[in-house]
C-alpha cells in the first residue's frame, strides 16, 4: 500500500511541476551546482572525469577548429541576428558538436563528447548560440500564427540524467522559447503510475505541431482521443549517452535546420 502512494505521489509531482508556474523547478535544477550534483546519477561524474581530459586536450585546439571559441559578439548585433545568420551560427555549432565527438569518441556515438563540447565555448558564444534559436523559434512562432498548417513546427528532443531533470529543462525550454503547452503523455503504464524514483536516464520529446503518428499510439496504448494537440510532450526512457536538446525548426523555406545537442541549461546565458 504504502508502495503505491510512494508512486502515486512521485508521478502527481511531474504533473504538477509540468502544469503550473508556481513551483520552479527550472531553477533548482538549473541555477543552483550543488544540487545539480545532488540529482545526478554516476553517469554525471564519470562525464565530469571526461571534461577533465577533453579541457587538456583543447586548450592547444586552435580557433579555426572551433570558430565560436573566441566569439564576442556586439551586444547590439545580437539583436538584430537575421534568420540566415541564426541558421549559420547554429548550423557551426551543429558541426562542431559532430567533429568534437567524432574526435573524442567517448560514450555510445560519441554521446558523452557531444554532451560535454559547449563547457568549450566561452560564455559569449553561448549567448550568440541561445540568442539564435530564440530567433528561428520565434519566426517559426511567427510562420505558425499565419498558417498552422504549413510551416513554423518546432520539435524538441530532450535528453535527460532522470525524469526530474528532463521536466525541468522543458519548463524552461518552453516558457523561454513562448511555444505552446500541452499536455505530459507517459507518465503511466496502463493506468498506472511510474515510479519516477528508479525511471533511470529520460528523453521528452515535444511537438508544436501534435502529430502523434498511429504507430506511436499503438505502442504506448492510447486511444484517438490521444492524438497530440500543440504543445504536448512524451516521457520515454532512454538509454544513450547523449544529454542536452536536439532542436528542430521547420520554417516556410524549407531548408533543413535540425541542431544537437544544445546545453540543457542553454537560456542561464541570456537575459529574455
């Protein structure tokens, strides 16, 4: 008995962080170090002995290597980034990520390289990074008001240390980035409430456009009346070595624009 009000209890909590803004658990989780370190598993430290080596081996890397490296950007310009300017910025980034890993080729595809490759990056190029998804987020925002059909989706793949973490990053994520909020699937299994306490590693996957395709409703049990509606969320399990956020923003031009994996704390760098 007491078991099962332990998860009803610990399931009602996700809910209610995920619908309110009263409780903030953006920032316990993302502005305070300490208790950052408190909610990680073992897998955080060991990326912590990585970072360690890998903040070696860069030191000698030249900025040609990594052109955001030593970025500054005019405080005035970063305001006025153009959505091509956005694209290119963040498509650099994309590439780095992908040679970082590459090169470190530590954890499963590289997973724990890619994590770890904007603690890289002076603070400066993180706040030109977030400052350009603010600005195809908000053109897709735009595209979206004028015709929902066609354009403006943004997709958000969230990789997690636990449900806690992966909860908190969509609460910031989504309020920052002003895109619509829906409702959390996944949080039961037949009715029946996870236990969040031992869920392990988390991936949320988020959808603008609520298309939840039949294949996926079949898998996870769920009905018509559980087609995706803007704004709505999946909880799953996951088991790679990847953590941080792949974005996706599709615009009315129709160039691909798919962006990983981005800081799970990415807008502590800007003022919105």
């Amino acid at each position: 008995m007491f078991s099962a009000i332990k998860l009803f209890l610990s399931s009602l909590l996700l809910l209610i962080v995920w619908s309110t803004d009263i409780v903030e658990i953006s920032a316990f989780l993302l502005n305070d170090p300490v208790r950052r370190q408190i909610i990680r598993g073992p897998f955080y430290y060991e990326r912590r002995k990585v970072l360690a080596k890998t903040t070696t081996t860069t030191t000698s890397t030249s900025t040609e290597t990594l052109p955001l490296q030593n970025y500054t950007p005019d405080e005035d310009s970063v305001l006025l980034l153009s959505v091509s300017e956005a694209t290119r910025i963040l498509g650099e980034f994309d590439g780095d990520v992908a040679q970082f890993a590459k090169e470190e080729n530590i954890g499963m595809g590289g997973g724990v390289s890619a994590s770890i490759y904007y603690t890289t990056l002076t603070e400066d190029a993180l706040k030109r990074i977030a400052q350009a998804v603010c600005v195809l987020v908000n053109q897709a925002n735009q595209e979206r008001e004028e015709d929902y059909t066609s354009s403006g989706r943004v997709k958000l793949g969230i990789c997690a240390e636990d449900c806690m973490e992966a909860l908190g990053v969509l609460k910031s994520w989504v309020p920052s980035l002003k895109l619509p909020r829906g409702l959390l699937h996944g949080m039961d299994v037949d009715g029946v409430p996870i236990d969040t306490t031992s869920f392990g590693p988390a991936y949320i996957k988020y959808n603008t456009g609520g298309a939840m395709t039949f294949s996926e409703m079949r898998r996870m049990g769920l009905g018509l009346d559980s087609i995706w509606k803007p704004g709505d969320a999946v909880l799953e399990g996951y088991d790679g070595d990847f953590r941080g956020v792949h974005i996706n923003v599709e615009l009315k031009d129709g160039v691909f624009r798919q962006y990983g994996v981005l800081p799970l704390n990415l807008f502590d760098y800007i003022d919105l």
